[in-house]
C-alpha cells in the first residue's frame, strides 16, 4: 500500500460561521473513524495557527516559515491505500466534512523506516 498526505491550508475554513464549528468537528471525526474502521488512517491532526519555527542543518532556529512560503498547513491526515483513486476518495470525504478543498500527495516509500516501526511496535 501507499502512504498519502491529505491537506488544507490555514485559514482553509475561516468561512465557516463560528456556530458550525462544532458540527463541522463532529463531521470530520466521523470520517476519521471510517477511516480508522477500514484501516488505512496513519495520523493526522489539525495544526495550531502559530508561526513556523525553521531549524538549518547547523541547529540555528529562526522564525519560519520560509520567506518564500506563501501558504502553511493547517491540518493533514495521512492515509495508507492501494491506489491514488481511493486516496482521492478519502480526501473527498475529509473536503465535505471540512467544508474546504483538501491536497493530495503521494508520500515516498520508507521501507527501512516501516521496519523500524514494525520492530518497535513489537516491543509495546
């Protein structure tokens, strides 16, 4: 199977009204526990509105994100699926929860960290 990060930008859902927030919340958890349900929900989370911190490869930390990012996420899931067709069919139901457009991309294969991950999850 393939790993796909699914995406929304900050501010994706400043349009809708405050007093549908909580119906909105309790959309997207749906769809996160059919995706949960059908096993191929990794992770995800909704991001904090708060300024990126970038670390350079010396360790200097400065106030991100990069001058050249126009848009940051503001929340993302990632899902584990056989095809981009049934990523793109998560992200269709994650867009009509969330009331905004969802990105779709691939994520590049890590095998020797899936090893990793496997060994460790062995030892819990």
């Amino acid at each position: 199977m393939t790993r796909y990060l699914i995406s929304f930008n900050e501010g994706a859902m400043d349009h809708i009204p405050a007093e549908e927030i909580h119906d909105v919340g309790k959309a997207v958890h749906a769809v996160v526990q059919e995706a949960v349900d059908a096993g191929v929900w990794v992770f995800g989370g909704g991001l904090e509105r708060q300024r990126a911190s970038v670390v350079a490869p010396d360790g200097m930390v400065t106030d991100g994100p990069y001058p050249e990012t126009k848009e940051v996420v503001g929340g993302f899931a990632i899902v584990d699926v056989p095809s981009r067709e049934e990523a793109l069919a998560w992200a269709a139901r994650l867009a009509g929860a969330c009331r905004c457009a969802q990105e779709v991309r691939e994520l590049g294969a890590a095998p020797e960290q899936d090893a990793m991950l496997r060994q460790a999850d062995r030892r819990w």
